[in-house]
C-alpha cells in the first residue's frame, strides 16, 4: 500500500518589514537549519497584523493555436504580477503613512501628553515605494520583495471591543533595477 510522506507544514504568521529602496538584504547566514543573521537596522518592523499576510503570485498564459491543429501547440506567458496583503493591527499615523505611500506627518504643536500631529496624504506621482520583507517565526524562510507600491483600498472600520481598527495594505510588485520583483530563501536542507 502506498504512503504519503509527512509534509514540511509552515504553519506561522511570520515576521514582516519594510526598508527604503536599495536596502542591503540579510546575509542569510545558516546554522543548525535556521537563519542566524539580523535584519539590519534599515529594516524595519511592521509589527502585528490581524490575521497574517498573504503573498499571491499570479502568472497569466495565453494559447498559441493554428489552423491544422485542435490542441493549443504552446501556451506563452503574457502577465506576471505579484502582491503582498496584510491588515495592521499597530494603528498609528506612522503606519497609515506607510499604507498612503507616504505623506507628511509633522508635530503641529505641544510635546508628549500636549503633542498634537497631523498627517496629509502625498500628492499623486510623490508616492513612495518600499522594499519588504518576511521571515517566519522558525526562522527558516524568508521572503524579499525589492519593489513595491501599495495600491489596495485603506478602509477602516471603527466599532466597539472586541473588535479593533486596522490599516489594510496591498503592496504591489514592480520590476526594480535589478530585474527580479521578489526572492524566496530557505534555510537548512528540509525546506528547500
């Protein structure tokens, strides 16, 4: 009778950060099957999510047909595009101006208990794009995402515990100068 191997689950939310562009990326030292290097200090936490974050890669084909055959004779890819979503459970105007692609957020006036702030969202074209990056809590993936821009609906909803307000991202892929939109790791020989 036939058996199924048992399969290398990643069962975690895993950690995710963001960096300017053109950050230097982790050495991706490995030791006992686990990453034990530190994300620079370029990198920095996003923090807890709702529920997780979800990386999606979408490859579109298209059939190549002639008139003699029924069957497409090759399919060609036409269209790659890559997203990284999450929902912030850290709601700060620091990280609603990391979900608005920037903007400006000054000390209108006063200071600590006194502080008052305000944010305006960046004018079109002045957007900023990030890198991103994901570790799990195992430490044996990793996930560097070397352009992106968010481009999802930022809707919140404010209602009564347990309930509580997020920021929702969508951070979309570009092709950055190097050409490869994003990179997967893994550390050790039972992930790879």
């Amino acid at each position: 009778m036939p058996t199924t191997a048992t399969p290398t689950l990643l069962t975690d939310p895993g950690y995710l950060f963001y960096a300017p562009l053109l950050t230097s990326i982790p050495t991706n030292t490995v030791s006992g099957s686990k990453f034990t290097d530190a994300w620079s200090g370029s990198w920095i936490s996003i923090g807890a999510t709702e529920d997780g974050s979800e990386f999606t890669y979408s490859i579109n084909v298209e059939k190549m047909v002639v008139a003699e055959f029924f069957d497409p004779i090759k399919y060609a890819t036409t269209e790659r595009s890559g997203m990284f979503s999450w929902h912030m459970a850290d709601w700060t105007l620091t990280k609603l101006k990391f979900a608005l692609n920037g903007g400006t957020l000054t000390v209108v006036s006063g200071t600590g208990a006194t502080q008052l702030n305000k944010l305006v969202a960046p004018a079109p074209g002045a957007e900023i794009r990030q890198m991103l990056g994901w570790e799990s809590l195992d430490a044996t993936v990793r996930i560097i995402v070397y352009q992106a821009l968010q481009g999802g609906d930022v809707q919140m909803s404010f209602k009564k515990a347990p309930d509580f307000a997020v920021i929702p991202v969508e951070f979309n892929f570009e092709v950055p100068s190097g050409g490869q939109p994003f990179e997967f790791y893994s550390a050790g020989t039972v992930r790879a």
